[in-house]
C-alpha cells in the first residue's frame, strides 16, 4: 500500500506542538533573580589540599613528652582497717571512674583501690633544668611521683605546686641538658587547625594521635574549671593521655590534655584541653608561691536568652547578666548593680556568661580592669580594682516552706501573671540571709512563671530593678504588665540568685 509523503511544513509543527506541551521544568530558562549565586565556570582552588605528615614533628618533639607514674601508699583507718570506697584517691576516680575496671590499672601490676595503687599519666618537659608540667587529677593524692623519660630514664619528682581549678600540676626533677618543648603564642589557636597529642593511653608510651580543634574558649559543664576557657578537639584522647601535651603543626604547645566527654569512659570525639597561656600562668605562680590566686568582682552571673535580653530592652543576648552583686565587693564598690549586663572587660567582648569568669580569674589581685556594661539601654564603663578569689565566699541557704493557707502572712491579692505571693516572716529572711523588709515568697507560680521556670518556695527580690518586699508591692510592680510583655524576676532560691523572664500570658490569673 503507498503512503503519501508527509509533508516537512507538517513535521515542523508537529514537533513545535510537541515541546509546547512538555512540562514546564524541561523548558525552564534560569530565574532572573536567582535565590544564590549560579556555579562559577572556573572551579575555585581548593582551601585545603593534602594531608599532613606529622613524621618530623613527632620526633622531633617526641622525647619531650614524658610517662608519669602516681603511687599511693595503703593506709589503715584509726582501728586498723584499710579505708573504704569513700576514701580512694581522687585521682583514681579522675582517671578511672568508679568501677576502677583494670585490675592494678593500665600502670601495670598492683593493688588498686582502697589499697592504695599505681595509675599512669602523660606530662611534657618546659625546661632543660627539669620542670614538668601535667594534670593536678594526675597526681593528685599521690605519696610518689616518677617521671619516665623517652629513653627509659626514671626520676623521682618532687611536686612544686598543684591547683585543681586549672586542673595544672608543676613537677621538677633533678636533671640537666634534657629536651624541652616551647609554648605556643596565646589566643592563636584558631577552630578547624590541625593538633596532635603525644601520651600514654591505657599505658601505651608515646602514642600519637591527631585531630582538628573543634571549637576555643569553651566552657565544659561537666568539669569544676569555670576558670579554664577550654580548647576543644575531636583528637583521640583517653585514660593516660592526661597531662600530655596538644601541639600545633609547628611543634609548639598549644594546651594540655585535660578531659573527655564520655558516656563510655572512652574516646567519643570530643576532648577538652587547657590552653597553654592559663596553664602557664598557674604554673608560673605555684613555681613562686606554690598556690594560683585569682581574682574576683564578687558577682554571681548568668546567660542571657532571647527573652531576658527582650525584657532588657537589649539588641541581641550577648553579655553576662549580673544576678546578685556580693556586699563589699569589688563590684559593689565599682557600682556595678544587679540586673547589669557586662558586654565586655579591657575591650575584650563577652560573648557568654561562661566568659567572664576566666577573664577575671586569670587577674591578679589588685588589677584594675574597665568594665563595660548596659544599664537601662545606656552603655557604662566602671573602673574595678579585682581581688582575690574567696572559694568560701557566700553563704548557701534553703527556700523556705510557703506557709499553710490561713498563716500570718498576707497573700497577694492579684497580678497579671497569676503569681500567687506572700509576704515572708522575719525568720525565713534571717534563714535566707535576706535583709529585713526583702523579698516575697511563691506560693503558686501560675501558668506563666511555672512555663518560665519559677517554683513554689522561690522568693522574688526584684521586678526589673525595682525591689519588692511584700505581696501587695510584688502586685504593683507588676500592675502595668499586659498579655504578651515579658518581665524580669530576681527570684532566690536554695542560696543561688537568678533573673527569670516571664511572659504574660493569655489565661495568666490570679490563685
């Protein structure tokens, strides 16, 4: 059968009515305004090419890098009887936790436990004379401390000096001519450089291990040190490491390995170091003095959230908020108030509350320091004369019982965040270590201050910076406040002070 040619005209838009129905995304032209910028034609050159080799720099620095090994002697009770649990060294719990899972520890044979034992650490020389810097956890509660050097050498160590906030032990040994390793400048480690650790996991002599620093200035919450503003890497750090040195890629010492972060009691990735300039300063004065003294404004701090600073009137939550300001202190002498925000220290910006500490801290006594702050919107520097840190300072108290219904105490009569308040009694003030006619008790925080954190017992000191003393003043500071705003509580409870910011809410009524 013959077909009829078809014609190239009917082809043509044959084609044409085929591609006006196709879907929008295969015809699709890039957007005019497109949302980022298109791919370059020319690929960029990459920002970090190859890998390092720390082949030179370990030995180099390698015998630098020393083993410690901590004994503790048995001891007897006062009836004969060795000590119990509640009487093992520190520095096993430190390095062991409680399960102490090594018989004689990764130190080698030995009794471990209440019977005293061995345990191993890590330490790197500072000085061709012979001073040793490492952990406090590491020799901490030892009788006999002895330094392994790289080429077997054992030297008994006579301890200089150890501070448990820096968590830093000096150590000197009676030796010359022997290989030191340098410090690193301060503040120049920077996140995503590359580390490396030199010690003795689990009782492995020089192991290596190399990482990237994760983060600087960290605050760890799971460590008593809120002076140490820690590095963090994601170098393998474990039982043994302790005291050794983290060293940049020049071979200079940039912190010392001090903890991890471990559900297991091993290595997960993240581990703590000191950094060398904090070290270094403690080192320093427990060579001079054999104890670090820090100093102190005598203020107690917190963060900032997003709700306080918008209670503030502040533009971000930067800073640390001044919750309580102990009498006679350098701050109170400065008229540095509660309800402050430190925004910064000599011109260094505080970012955190978790930053000030350390700042302070790291002063000696009698150093002047600028302060600057915001105080109802306005910036202000004050002038503070530090002094030195009193471990012992403040007193801890308990909240008080709210009073059964029908007390002597007056209860508030209404407010628009529907805390139920009433007045404290002389002794609960005496009890709290309150001044007479301050504060007023919780009894029932209602939906807004429960959702913000408030409790019952809490005692209310201040709205904003106004304080209150009695129910019917709590409800009249808080008089003007509408659904929606947010208001700052100075609330105490169990000896510690701290602002809370409540919110207002729809159903907020009064008990």
């Amino acid at each position: 059968m013959n077909r009829t040619p078809r014609s190239p005209l009917r082809s043509i838009f044959l084609v044409a009515a085929i591609t006006a129905a196709l879907p929008v995304a295969c015809t699709a032209q890039p957007p005019a305004n497109p949302i980022a910028p298109p791919p370059a034609a020319t690929p960029a050159p990459p920002l970090v090419s190859g890998l390092p080799d720390f082949t030179n720099l370990v030995q180099r620095v390698g015998p630098a890098v020393v083993n410690i090994r901590a004994e503790v002697t048995p001891r007897r009770s006062a009836r004969g009887q060795m000590p119990g649990d509640e009487q093992i060294p520190e520095i096993f719990r430190r390095f062991f936790g409680d399960d102490l899972p090594f018989p004689g520890g990764p130190g080698g044979p030995g009794p471990r436990g209440p019977r005293g034992g061995t345990s191993l650490g890590s330490g790197f020389l500072m000085s061709a004379d012979g001073y040793v810097m490492t952990n406090h956890h590491v020799v901490d509660g030892a009788d006999n401390v002895t330094v392994t050097l790289s080429d077997r050498r054992e030297f008994p160590a006579k301890v200089v000096g150890s501070d448990e906030q820096s968590d830093v032990a000096l150590l000197k040994i009676d030796a010359k001519g022997l290989p030191f390793l340098r410090m690193a400048p301060a503040n120049a480690t920077k996140a995503g450089q590359w580390v490396i650790a030199i010690g003795s996991p689990f009782g492995l002599d020089h192991s290596v291990t190399a990482g990237i620093v994760s983060a600087v200035g960290r605050s760890n919450p799971y460590a008593n040190q809120r002076y140490v503003p820690f590095i963090q890497t994601d170098v393998a750090i474990n039982q043994g490491n302790s005291g050794g040195p983290l060293l940049n890629t020049s071979g200079e010492v940039v912190g010392i390995n001090s903890q991890i972060f471990s559900n297991s009691g091993g290595y997960m990735g993240v581990s703590f170091a000191i950094p060398i300039d904090v070290a270094m300063g403690a080192a320093e004065q427990l060579r001079a003095t054999g104890k670090v003294s820090r100093g102190q404004l005598g203020v107690q701090v917190q963060a900032l959230t997003s709700e306080s600073a918008k209670a503030l009137g502040l533009p971000d939550s930067n800073g640390a908020l001044i919750a309580d300001v102990l009498p006679g202190s350098p701050a109170e002498k400065a008229g540095i108030e509660r309800g402050d925000v430190i925004r910064a220290v000599d011109g260094r910006t505080i970012n955190d509350s978790a930053d000030l500490p350390p700042i302070i801290g790291n002063m000696a006594p009698g150093t002047k320091a600028k302060v600057t702050l915001v105080r109802d919107g306005r910036t202000i520097d004050k002038t503070v004369t530090v002094n030195e840190l009193d471990e012992l300072a403040g007193t801890a108290g308990a909240s008080p019982r709210p009073a059964a219904d029908g007390g002597s105490s007056k209860p508030s009569a209404g407010n628009a965040l529907g805390l139920v308040a009433q007045d404290l009694s002389a002794s609960d003030r005496q009890r709290l270590g309150l001044r007479s006619g301050e504060g007023v008790l919780i009894r029932n925080p209602g939906d807004s201050g429960a959702e913000a954190g408030l409790r019952p017992g809490d005692v209310v000191l201040q709205v904003g910076r106004n304080a209150v003393g009695s129910s019917s003043a709590l409800d009249r500071e808080l008089g003007s406040v509408k659904t929606g705003d947010t208001v700052m509580l100075l609330v105490r409870r169990q000896g510690s002070t701290q602002f809370i910011a409540v919110t207002a809410q729809d159903d907020a009524q009064a008990g």
